[in-house]
C-alpha cells in the first residue's frame, strides 16, 4: 500500500463519510467492516451507517447546535448528509430518516464506490499502514478496543448509551391520541399521547419501581445527559419528566382546548408511518418491565413492541490528552480518529468527525501538515473542546451554542443568529482551503 491511500476502521457514520470523501478526492481506500459476521450488542445488520438508537439526527434549525453543525456539513460537501435528506421521513424541525432507507442509501454509495475496496472481516489490531482512520465506533470489538487501549497505554472511559422502545403503530389507540407539533411548528409529525395529574401519578410510581438491568461488576454507569435513561431522569424528582421527555408545553390538546399535566410524544419511525418510537424514553428497564410499565401510558395499553429499549456501553478515548483538533494521534502521525469513539456524541458529530478525518488525510496524503478547523465554526469548536486538554475527566460532548466563541450584539436576542452566521462564513472560508478535498497534487 503507497501512501496516498488510506485504511479505513468501520464503516459507521464516521467511517462511511471519510471513505467517501476520500475516493471522491482520488485516495484508494481499503474499508473494514466486520458486521454482519459479527455483530454489536446494539447493531442488527451488515448495513453500513446503521442507525442503533433513535432515527432523528436532530433539528435543522441554524440556530440550534446540530441545525448550524448540517449547514456546515453542507458547505464542506458532506457526502452523508443527503443521503439522509433523501430518506427523510416528517419530524417537524427535526431530521429524521427512514433508518433501514438510510442504511441502504449509504452502504450503495460506498459499494459503488470504485476505489474503496471492502473487506469483510475484523481488524483485530491497528493497521500499520502509513495513513489510517480508526472509525470503528463507541461498540468497537473487545480485540481492536484492546489494541487502542494498548497503544494508548491507558484503559480510557466510557459512558451508557440507550435506546427507545419502538411500538407497532397499528396496536396505538387512535381515540387516546392527537396529532400535533409542539407549538404548532411543523406538519403534524409527532402523536401526542397525554397524561393527567393521576395518570402520571400512576406511571412515575410504577416506573421508579420497575426493575433494571444491573451493569456487569466491572461497570461503572456513567451517562451521557442527552441520553440519559428515562427511569434516571424521574428518580432527580417526581416533577423532572415534566420538565424532559413528557414536557406538555407547547401541546394543546385540541379535543379539550387544555394543555394537559404530561404528555409521551412519539415519532414515526419510518416513511410508511407503521413503527414509532417513544420519543425520549432511553432506558434499562428489563423487557418484561418496559411492557408492563410502557403500557400503563394511555394509548399503549394493547400496544405491541417492535423493540425494547435497551442500555449498552459506549467506549471512547480520552480525546485531550491523545489527538490534535483535526483527529489525528499525537503520538502517531498518519493515524487518525473519528466517530463516537473520539468523545463527540451524536449522528452529526460523527459525521462530521468523520469529515474532519478525511479532509486531514488527504493533507496527508498530499504531502502537507493538516490544520485545525476555524474556532468560530461549530465543527471547529467541536473539535478544538473534545481535544483541549483539561484537569477533569473527559465527557461526550455534542454540538451545542455554547462551544462558540462570544460575539458582539447589540440585542441579546440575536446572539445566536450572530453566532450562526460568523460560523457559517468560517465554515465557507475552510471550505476553500486549497487541497482541502477535490483534486490532489501527486509528488
């Protein structure tokens, strides 16, 4: 193998849109995926880009974290983001995808792909080759894990990752549900089940009680917030649901006129609208308890589970202390990271993980040093915070307002609309850098 080509570890979100971008910039890539022969606890197929929890890949608005990080992604030509525009199914502000539409969308693009060879097999160890991308995901196999934490002579940290429970939609009953978007904003994407005082009452006293899956021995549960399982966020109080995932605000009920006391969204979660998902209901719950506890909420007494919820371990490296901002290892030029694994937490901040990889080896690739993303950017704000090194431990961290830097307004109001556009103009600038992607000069 020359040094113009590049090994690719995984083809998960980050993995597929580093092999992308980098056919497309004319680097050979060899690409290893071990699914399907061998699976995740999370994953069900060989599909690449599979999506294991919720299908949403968050708001478009550009005022919110991940609404301003897809603005970016298309400015720099993500390769995934329109393959997931093209499987979009109605979310309301949000980006939700046909899950298994997705997944076939991405793995033909990268099959199609004449300079990506596939290899089916496991890498049981960091490839030697002179550039690698390590893209092999937070459920990486126990034999490549135990390779990075051997390389990186520490054992790194981990943190819980859950998965909602998804329902049949024809076992849903219509008459104890509404239609409606919250405030109104939207297409009518979301059915709105509610709840009043002595239902909720009900339902947060069964849910406290139900039994968990215990962690093994050796795990420590560590969640990240935005996936915090639905079970913790009710033992912080008996009113903390209704201030997350049963939050009523901006839900009128039209048959009353009234706002109810609690309300459980769900969310379609494919085109043809036969399978929803709970919206926000991560959880540990064993499965016979989620059936019991799940079906007290009205509407879902007949309700058939397509999947449970579900709780595995996600593993990811400390960031600060062994990669550069544009993800490559300190110690080892030519390795690079991306995805989950290098702390960034979320479906478009893998993408874009996988992006900032790409575009840094075809650096590589062509002879020049690669250089971090502008701090104004959300993508380089992501990643210059996962990589500064820091006393504390290291946490996921997923694209939010607040990693930009302050800007000068007039009326507090408009500070994020000013922080988006000074993003967007950084984000426009990197996309000119020369030899950044397209075209690159041999010799």
């Amino acid at each position: 193998m020359d040094d113009s080509s590049v090994t690719i570890v995984g083809a998960g979100l980050a993995g597929s849109e580093a092999a992308l971008q980098l056919s497309r910039a004319g680097i050979a890539v060899d690409l290893y995926e071990m699914r399907p022969a061998k699976l995740t606890p999370a994953h069900r197929s060989g599909r690449f880009a599979e999506l294991v929890c919720s299908n949403s890949l968050g708001s478009v608005e550009p005022t919110s974290g991940k609404g301003l990080l897809k603005e970016e992604l298309r400015i720099l030509g993500s390769a995934l983001l329109p393959l997931a525009e093209a499987s979009r199914i109605p979310a309301g502000k949000a980006l939700a995808v046909d899950r298994e539409e997705f997944g076939r969308r991405v793995t033909e693009a990268v099959r199609a792909e004449p300079g990506i060879r596939i290899r089916e097999e496991e890498a049981e160890a960091i490839p030697e080759d002179p550039l690698v991308i390590m893209a092999c995901g937070p459920l990486a196999s126990d034999a490549i894990a135990s390779a990075i934490r051997g390389f990186l002579g520490d054992d790194g940290f981990y943190f819980y990752d859950a998965i909602s429970p998804i329902v049949d939609a024809e076992t849903i009953d219509p008459e104890a549900s509404f239609v409606a978007d919250r405030y109104g904003v939207g297409t009518g994407d979301y059915l709105n089940l509610p709840m009043d005082r002595e239902r909720y009452e009900a339902f947060l006293a069964a849910l406290l009680s139900a039994k968990t899956v215990a962690p093994r021995e050796f795990e420590e549960p560590r969640y990240f917030e935005g996936c915090m399982p639905v079970e913790e966020i009710a033992r912080r109080g008996p009113d903390t649901l209704l201030f997350g995932p049963l939050r009523p605000v901006g839900l009128r009920d039209p048959r009353t006129g009234r706002i109810p006391h609690a309300v459980v969204q769900l969310r379609k979660e494919n085109a043809e609208g036969t399978m929803y998902n709970l919206v926000g209901f991560q959880t540990r719950l064993a499965y016979p308890e989620q059936k019991r506890v799940f079906s007290m909420i009205p509407g879902l007494s007949s309700a058939a589970f397509l999947r449970f919820g579900k709780v595995h371990r996600n593993t990811f490296l400390d960031a600060r202390r062994h990669l550069q901002p544009w993800m490559e290892c300190r110690r080892r030029p030519g390795l690079f990271f991306a995805g989950q694994i290098t702390g960034v937490e979320g479906y478009v901040e893998s993408i874009a993980s996988g992006l900032v990889a790409a575009i840094s080896a075809v650096r590589r690739a062509a002879g020049r040093d690669p250089r971090p993303f502008p701090r104004e950017s959300m993508i380089g704000a992501l990643m210059e915070r996962i990589t500064t090194p820091g006393p504390d431990r290291p946490e996921p961290m997923n694209a939010n307002f607040g990693l930009l830097p302050e800007v000068a307004v007039r009326r507090k109001r408009g500070r994020k609309e000013r922080k988006a556009e000074v993003a967007l103009a950084a984000a426009r600038r990197a996309a000119g850098w020369d030899g950044a992607m397209g075209a690159v000069e041999r010799g």
